[in-house]
C-alpha cells in the first residue's frame, strides 16, 4: 500500500471537514423547518424549507374569508358625501363603508376578545346601568368582551345580564374631588390594566360611561392604534381646534399641526399600541404637572398630541361618539354611540 503524500492528507482533511459543514448546514435548515412547522398549527403535514417557514403569519393582517357569502364590492359605487380615507391611508369608518357580515366573519374564526375601560367615579355611576345594557345590544355582540369597571362605589355597580362569553370585573379606585384628578388617573389605570392583561385579549377600547350606544359598533372599529373624531370640530379648520396651544405643556400643538380633533371620550386599538399611548400620556401630564401646568383639556389634549405624532392606522367617524344634544348631521347617517346630555352643575363635584 502506497502511503498518502503529506498534501494528499491535508486535500483530504479539507474535502473531509467542508462535507462535515455541509451536513452541518442542511441539518440546521432543517431544524429551524422543523420548529416553524411545530409552532404554526396550520402547517403540520408538510415539511419543507421555503420563505414561508421563517416568516410566520401575523395574525393582525390575515383574514381568511373561504366560505363567506356577501354583496358584491365596488369601487366605483361608494360614499360621496364623506372622505373615507385619510392622508396616510387609514380608513375612515362610516356607515356604507364596510360589510358588517363579512367583517365578523373574517373575525369570528380568531376568537378575538375586546376589553373595556369605563370609570364611574362618584354620580358617574348612575351612567353605568344604561352603558352596560346598551352595550349588551350592540358592543360587539357574539364576540367575547370583558368589561372592568373602575369606581368608588363597588356596591352600587348594577347587575346587568351579559350573554356568554363576556363579562364584567369591578376594580376600587379612591373617590376624588377634582375631574383633573380623575383624568390624570385613567390613563394611569389603563396602562396598569394592559401590564396585567399581557397577551390574554387582543384590543381594548376606553370608553365614557356618560353615554349609551344606539347602533352596532363591532369589529369594523378594530385596527392598531384607533382614533374617534370628536363630534364638535370636524367642520372646523385646525387652528380652531381646542388643542393645547402654550408651548411650555408637553401637549402643545402649533397653529399648523394637527390632523383631527379626536375624543377623549373614546379610543382603542390593539394592547401595545393603546399600552405605548397611555403610558406616553401619563408621563407627559405628570411632567406638565411637576412644571405648574395643565393642559387645556388634560388626557384629551395629550392624546390628541399623541395622534398627531403616532397617526391612527383607523380612524371612527364621529357616528361612534355624537352627543345626544346634537342636531343630527346629513352625513351622520347612523349615531352608533352617543354622549347623554347632562346638567354638569348637578353632577359634577365641582367644576
Ligand atoms: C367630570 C368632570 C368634572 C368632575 C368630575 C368628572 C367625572 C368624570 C367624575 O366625577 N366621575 C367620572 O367617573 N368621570 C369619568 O370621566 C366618566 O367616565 C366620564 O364619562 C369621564 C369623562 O368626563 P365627562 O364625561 O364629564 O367629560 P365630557 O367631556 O364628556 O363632558
Ligand atoms: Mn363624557
């Protein structure tokens, strides 16, 4: 037997150790394949390694909709009265703009939940009987929602029959004497409620308990961060608009800022989003309030600040928060949620 040449060994070891590499490689590939395939339920009977093992499938973008039956869509026939879209391209959601059957049928097969922030604090609480009912009739009816109500008077909470699946948790918060305190705490409370929720529900909407819903409001409404143009200003240029204008707050907005004015009273979206939000707000009014100031309509301001920088990738027309003491619209076809009138002297601690 000849023996192998020194150069011979080392071509040998070379070739030897890139087969080994080789072998190395595909099984990664392999495995990484293997354990997409584990964590994604919808692919179980095939193994095999393309674009869409290392890209799972967000769930916020994928709506399936095989089996669903509905209207034929256009876009030539719509809505002309109203713009429907903003400048960013976030649908603006009004009657006649979406199918509600078809929507909560790409809904319905994710099993969504929705969770609700209402304060009642003090008198406020003789709101929450008609907010609850109400929402029993049309706050998205046949899908999972859980309500958590932050009051002073746990005892006073009405006992309204929710059907399956959704439900209510009653939370104590102190009572307080200043609306500005009550506002500066929501915000507050709403992020701690999200911290604690984690990933266990899907969106929250944060609603006023001073009003009642008259139509549906469902899974049209759902997106990332989602905004509600207050039903007072939308005629209005922005200079006009109450943002807060003294450039010491952190609310400030100038002359030539601003898209909307958006409601304090109702906004929502997905956990992070609203978390981020309201976690901004908090820091931004409490920052405000260590410098002596106040802004002009306290978290609304903030907010509206907020959506001015982070922009709403939905945002409701005011049919999903109109006042009942408002003269109705041409173009609100629909008021689906709406603010009751109130004698504010009677009410309100104080003012
Ligand atoms: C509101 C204004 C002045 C003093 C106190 C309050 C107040 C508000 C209150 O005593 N208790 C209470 O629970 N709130 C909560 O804040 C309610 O959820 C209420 O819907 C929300 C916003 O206050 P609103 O509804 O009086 O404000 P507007 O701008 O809708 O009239
Ligand atoms: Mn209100």
């Amino acid at each position: 037997m000849r023996v192998m040449s020194g150069k011979t060994v080392t071509a040998t070891l070379l070739l030897l150790s890139f087969l080994l590499l080789g072998v190395l490689y595909c099984y990664q590939n392999y495995r990484v394949s293997v354990s997409f395939e584990l964590n994604d339920s919808r692919q179980t009977d095939s193994v095999c390694v393309c674009v869409c093992d290392v890209l799972p499938l967000s769930e916020e973008f994928h709506l399936e909709a095989e089996h669903l039956r509905y209207q034929q869509p256009s876009i030539l026939i719509g809505r002309t009265d109203v713009v429907t879209v903003t400048p960013w391209l976030a649908p603006v959601v009004w009657d006649g703009t979406f199918d509600p059957v078809l929507l909560d049928g790409l809904y319905r097969p994710r099993n969504i939940s929705v969770a609700v922030t209402v304060f009642a604090v003090g008198k406020y609480i003789r709101f929450l009987e008609a907010f609850l009912l109400t929402a029993e009739q049309h706050f998205f009816v046949g899908f999972n929602v859980h309500v958590y109500i932050f009051t002073d008077r746990p005892n006073e909470v009405p006992r309204v029959h929710m059907a399956p699946g959704r439900q209510v948790t009653v939370r104590s918060v102190p009572s307080s004497r200043r609306w500005q305190e009550i506002s500066a705490r929501r915000m507050e409370l709403i992020q701690t409620l999200i911290e604690e929720l984690r990933n266990h529900k899907d969106y929250i909407f944060c609603l006023d308990v001073d009003s009642r819903f008259h139509g549906r409001w469902g899974t049209e409404s759902l997106g990332g961060l989602v905004g509600v143009i207050h039903p007072g200003y939308y005629r209005d240029q922005r200079t006009k608009f109450p943002y807060e204008r003294r450039p010491e707050s952190r609310a400030y907005l100038a002359p030539e800022d601003g898209d909307f004015y958006y409601c304090g009273g109702a906004f929502g979206g997905r956990l992070q989003e609203v978390h981020l939000m309201a976690k901004t707000c908090r820091q931004d009014f409490e920052a405000d309030a260590r410098g002596g100031i106040e802004a002009a309509w306290q978290e609304e301001s903030h907010l509206n600040r907020y959506m001015w920088i982070h922009k709403p990738t939905k945002v409701l027309s005011p049919e999903y928060l109109w006042q009942d003491f408002k003269s109705r619209e041409p173009e609100i076809r629909l008021v689906r949620f709406s603010g009751v009138a109130k004698n504010y002297a009677e009410i309100r601690p104080n003012t």
